[in-house]
C-alpha cells in the first residue's frame, strides 16, 4: 500500500484534472471482471470503493506489491 501511496502522492492538481476529464467512471456489479490473466490491459484503473478479487496470480502479485498478505 505504501509503494501505491507514494505514487498517488506524487500526482499534482493537473494530473488529477486531467484523469477526471479524460477518464470515465464505472459502476461495476457483482461479477464483473476488469481484467483477465493474460490478456493485455491497455486501461489503468483507480479502484475508488471496495474491490474484491479472486485469482491466484494476481492474489500473489498484491502480496508483493503491498508487502502484506491479501485475501
């Protein structure tokens, strides 16, 4: 989370503008899938309220990412 923070802190005014204005915002339902393991995601999303996921590839590249244990 820390290494996530620290991105996100070195975002300006105009950076967040920008992905406001350029950006759309998804409403996702239950079972909706954002990304899927080996398909090239060309998106970058900021998740803005609970999230929820399953795979074990990706559940051990969150537990590198944010040194902690996800699940």
């Amino acid at each position: 989370m820390r290494k996530v923070l620290y991105i996100m802190g070195l975002l300006n005014d105009g950076d967040i503008e920008w992905m406001s204005q350029s950006g759309r915002r998804l409403a996702l339902q239950n079972g909706d899938v954002i990304i899927r393991e080996g398909v090239e995601v060309p998106d970058l999303f900021i998740v803005l309220d609970q999230l929820s996921m399953a795979g074990t590839r990706f559940q051990h590249m969150l537990k590198k990412l944010m040194g902690a244990r996800a699940g």
